[in-house]
C-alpha cells in the first residue's frame, strides 16, 4: 500500500471557498426574500469566494500534475 500524502493545502482553501460561495449565496437569497438590499454583499462575496474556488483547485490540480 502506498504511503499517504498530506492533503494539499491548496485543494483544501479550494473547498473551504466552495463552501463559503454556497453559504453567501443562500445568505443573499434570504436577504432579497426578506427586502434587505444588504444581499448585494452576499453576491459579491459569492463571486469573489467562487473565483478563489477556481484558482484554489486549478492550482492543486496543477502540482498534482507535475508531481505525477
């Protein structure tokens, strides 16, 4: 059997962003239902976390490449 790798730490900010793109985008669904215009924060909180999820996993999907 293989020897376990730690986990990558880039994979894991990947998730954790992901995590927080969901819970800010349900936060801004509940503040445009209630009529808080506050949920345009949310959005963009959604956007930015959503971008980080993207850089985050491309870049732990890229040393897993280069080390295998």
């Amino acid at each position: 059997m293989p020897p376990l790798l730690p986990p990558d730490p880039a994979r894991r900010l990947g998730v954790y962003a992901s995590i927080v793109c969901v819970l800010s985008v349900a936060a801004a669904v509940v503040s445009f239902v209630q009529g808080s215009w506050l949920g345009i924060v949310w959005v963009l909180l959604a956007g930015l976390s959503s971008n980080m999820t993207w850089y985050y996993l491309r870049r732990a999907r890229a040393r897993k490449s280069v080390t295998h």
